[in-house]
C-alpha cells in the first residue's frame, strides 16, 4: 500500500469521526441553530465524501494474494460493491445540507416535522462506518522495525473497545434527548430537568447541559450507579428497560475483550522475557564473545518485531495439512512447488516440449 493510500484512510478515518460525533448530535436536535464554523465543516465533509466516491474507482484490491491495480478492474469492483450505496449516501448528504434552504425558499421555514425527519435520515451516513472501517490501513512496513507489534496490537484493541463503548454510549445519549424532546403529549424528563434547573438557576438549560446529562445516564445504565433522572412516561421507560439489556448484553462482552486482549498481550510478553533470559543464560554460560552474542541477540529482536521478513511460513508449520490425504498434498506439492522448478533452464525445456507437464 502506497502513501496516497495510508494519507486516503487516514483522511477517511477523521472525516468518519467528525460525522460519528456530529450525526447523532443533528439528529438527536441538539445543533439546532449551528454556527458558520460549524456549518462550513460539515460542506467540507460532504466534499469529501463526494471526491472520495471518485476515488474509490481507483483502488487496488487483492485477487489471490495478487494486488490488481488496473483501473478497469479496480472501477468493475467498485461498481459491483460500494458505489451505489456510497451515491445514494452522497446524495443524502448534500440534500440534508440544503433542505433548511429549499424549505425557506417554498415557504416551510417553520415545519418542524419535516427538520426531524431531516434529522433522522442524516443517522443513515454512519452506514459509512462499515465500509470506512473495513479499509482500516494495516501498519506501514517501514515502521514494523521500529516498534513493538504485540504492544501496537494490544493497544489498538483495546483502544478500539473503548472508542466502541464511548461511541455506543454517545448514541443512546442523543437517543435518550432526542425521545424526551420529541414528545409532547406526555411529561419527559426534558421538561422535568428543565424546570429543575430553571429554579435553581433562573435560566434555562443549554444543549452542552442536556447533552452531559443524557451521557451521564447513559453510564448509569452501563454501570452499578445512579442519577435524579428517570422515565418520566411509558416510551422512555421502554427506552431504559433496553437500554438496560443491551448494556447486559454488550458491555460484559466488552469487558472480556478487553481482559482477553490484556492477557494474551501480558503471556506474549512473559514468554518473550522469559526466552531472552534463557538466551542470555546461555550465552553466559557458554562464554560466548559481546561481539557475536550482541549479533545473535540483534537478529533475534528483529524476528520478534518482523516475523514475515525472515521467516517464511512452510508445511509443517501447518499442522492442517497433515490431516489431507495422499492426493490432495500431491497436488498441494505439485501447485506450490512447480514455479519453482520451472525457473530452472532445463524444466522450461521439458516443459516446453510436454505441454502436459
């Protein structure tokens, strides 16, 4: 993978946080009246989006361990996969931009029930995620020299379960504001924290307060704690009772995830100590040169940080395949190590008057 590539994915991966942090703030109604930065980011965002779509024509992809790079193939793939969905995203993109516009221009300014249907379609761009983050950019060849890849992997799992659990919890957030905005009939707990507020502060509430106080239960209902707010009406009782279970369900896999990636990381690195103790055990007692067992030592810590550079995987590496029979690794053998022989002079004459062979 080329640098123009890394700096795509890594470009994706900003914009695709903006829109995780801001398209449930919109469509929970918390940027109602945003500011010009606010508005400006997110043209630029759909910019990109757009450009991005173009770009996506161009994109290598792997076909049998072989990087296909021909722009035919690249576009057929594109085509066949993400294109529509990813146009259809575009679209919805640029109308939800311009639909406050269009409504002022035929007289609608102030249909409310069309800026929240507005507000929900935007939820629909984070289908983006599945494709931005399936593209994630593996770590850069050039770097795996220079750090410790059981400790990147160890870190970007774990990292990755906590920017899950925020990110989840952001969502059931704007859920849980959105639904006591959103009703009117009924008491919520909107107008419940409200009036609340208003009398201790004699001002009302701003959407940085509501947003802290809808975070703030949200981890109540992860966690063994508790708050003032509760279900002020049958919807969002109903809301709490799944959010409930999805936190029963979601946050303890979270946790063994995360225990899981801990341990594994903690027995690799005892393991790794363990041998290099063993290694400098030996050397010692055998009275081997500084010189030479700084060289063994060296080459060993470069196949710790770079396993696939010097060691290539072979047969029986793969206990899977002692368990094929007979005919099945003849032809194993003949596929693998055909290229091989072919290379010698003498098999290109023998194949070039047994075609058969």
């Amino acid at each position: 993978m080329g640098r123009i590539q890394y700096t795509h994915d890594i470009i994706n991966l900003g914009v695709m946080g903006w829109d995780l942090l801001t398209i449930p703030l919109d469509g929970a109604g918390f940027v109602l009246d945003p500011p010009s930065w606010y508005i400006i980011i997110g043209l630029v965002t759909a910019s990109w989006w757009t450009v991005e779509m173009f770009l996506n024509f161009t994109r290598g992809y792997f076909q049998k361990g072989i990087s296909e790079m021909r722009l035919k193939k690249t576009a057929k793939a594109y085509l066949r996969s993400w294109f529509v969905p990813d146009l259809l995203l575009v679209l919805l993109d640029w109308s939800t931009h311009f639909l406050a516009e269009l409504m002022s221009i035929f007289g609608l300014a102030r249909g409310m029930k069309l800026l929240r249907i507005s507000r929900m379609l935007r939820l629909l761009r984070l289908l983006r995620l599945v494709r931005v983050f399936a593209q994630l950019p593996a770590i850069p060849a050039e770097l795996l020299g220079f750090i410790d890849k059981d400790t990147v992997q160890a870190s970007f799992t774990v990292g990755g379960w906590v920017l899950a659990i925020l990110f989840l919890n952001h969502i059931i957030a704007c859920g849980w504001y959105g639904l006591g905005s959103a009703l009117e009939s009924v008491p919520t707990w909107v107008q419940v924290g409200k009036e609340e507020y208003m009398s201790n502060a004699n001002e009302e509430p701003g959407p940085f307060y509501f947003y802290t106080t809808s975070l703030h239960w949200t981890l109540t209902m992860f966690t063994p704690a508790s708050m003032e707010v509760v279900p002020e009406n049958p919807f969002e009782r109903i809301y709490c009772i799944l959010t409930i279970l999805s936190a029963i369900i979601l946050f303890s896999s979270f946790l063994s995830s995360i225990s899981a990636a801990v341990a594994t990381f903690r027995r690799k690195r005892e393991e790794q100590m363990k041998n290099s103790a063993d290694l400098i055990r030996y050397l010692q007692e055998n009275h081997v040169s500084l010189k030479l067992g700084s060289h063994i030592q060296t080459f060993l810590q470069k196949h710790v940080t770079q396993p696939s550079q010097v060691h290539r995987i072979h047969e029986s590496d793969v206990p899977q395949l002692k368990q094929l029979p007979l005919f099945l690794k003849e032809e194993l053998a003949y596929e693998v190590y055909k290229p091989v022989i072919c290379c010698h002079s003498f098999m290109r004459n023998v194949l070039s008057i047994d075609k058969t062979f």
